[in-house]
C-alpha cells in the first residue's frame, strides 16, 4: 500500500491517496482536489472509499465533488452530523469556500478491510465528538484528523470540543500503540507516536 499527501487550500489540509494495485481510497478531501484528481486519472487508480476523519469543511470541502467523479462511497461518523447545519460543517464563513450538500454511510469503530489491508478504526472524540482514527496495524501508520499534530493537538474550543475527551483519546488510544507507529495529521507534518509521548507539550505519554 503506498500513501501520498495532497495539501489542499484553503486551510493547507492534508489529504491521503492510500492506493494498491490501481485501488484507492482517499482520506479528508478537503479542497482543492485538482492535483489529486490528476494523479488518479495519470495512473488509472479507481477510489473505492471516501474516508472523513471528522466532518468540518476543510475535511469534507470536495467530497461531493470526488464522489461525483469517481463514484466512491463516502464514509464518517453519524455523531458529527450535527456538525453539517453549522458554519464548520457548511464553510462559507470570512468568505471560504461553501460545502456541496453529499450524503454519507456510517463508519464507526471497529475492523474493516480496506485495499486488502485490515484497518482498525478507532473513535477518537475530543476535536468533534464522532472524530475517527484509521489505523494501518501491517503498515504501522495511523491517520488522525485533527486529533493530535507533531507537538501539538486538536482545537477543543470549537462546539462540539472537549479537551477532556481529546486527551483520554490520547493516552488510553493512541499512546498504547507501538513507538514507531507513524501518525499522519490532518495538518502540518508527520510525526511518530514515540515523539509525541516525550515531547508534546499538551499530553505527555
């Protein structure tokens, strides 16, 4: 299975093409998804799956749209929802770009194979009550939304926010991992679960 990262304007998101034998499945599209499109019509990769971490617009700004085009099922958790009648679920706001209405299928915890590989989907609350974590056990990669950055967490302060949650998610789900797992955020760079329990300044392992 290889990754590749997309960094989508407006909000520098980052997007995951996960693809195998020209399948794929993509992780957060949440902008601009031009050169991603590019990259899945140069090498013939058909998108399965439309995987969001969490459902504030700058993860789900094109699912609409990538769905439209390749005909892949999105999938995210009913207990963000509430977030899709609301300016973080909507955009619009200081003038961003607005989210196309896109109906979705419910992804909860639990195992679920995806491009032949086994994926442990992790719910992870704090940023948004229904945030979701995907993870890689054979690839040992885990892709987290906005949960947890290099030296830094979620926002907690948003509706739906609770710093409590986030850092139970923390300590009692992603810090039992094993040290060399590879954490891919929804922004900025990657980072490893080993890094973060000695030096993130917000929760420490």
């Amino acid at each position: 299975m290889k990754i590749k990262r997309f960094v989508l304007s407006p909000l520098d998101t980052n997007c995951y093409l996960l693809y195998k034998e020209k399948k794929g499945i993509v992780i957060d599209p949440g902008g601009d998804i031009s050169e991603l499109l590019s990259f899945i019509d140069t090498y013939n990769i058909e998108i399965k799956y439309i995987l969001n971490t969490h459902l504030h617009f700058d993860h789900t700004l094109s699912n609409k749209l990538l769905k439209d085009k390749t005909g892949a099922k999105i999938l995210a958790n009913s207990k963000d929802r509430y977030l899709l009648d609301m300016d973080l679920g909507q955009g619009g706001m200081l003038g961003l770009p607005r989210v196309e209405p896109f109906d979705f299928d419910e992804l909860s915890e639990g195992n679920r194979i995806f491009l032949e590989e086994k994926c442990i989907i992790i719910s992870t609350p704090g940023h948004t009550p229904g945030s979701l974590s995907f993870y890689f056990p054979s690839k040992k990669v885990i892709f987290v939304g906005d949960l947890i950055f290099y030296h830094s967490i979620g926002r907690t302060d948003f509706p739906g926010g609770d710093f409590e949650a986030i850092a139970r998610s923390i300590k009692e789900k992603i810090y039992l991992l094993s040290d060399n797992v590879i954490i891919y955020p929804g922004h900025g760079a990657y980072t490893t679960i080993k890094e973060e329990k000695l030096h993130n300044p917000f929760i420490r392992g």
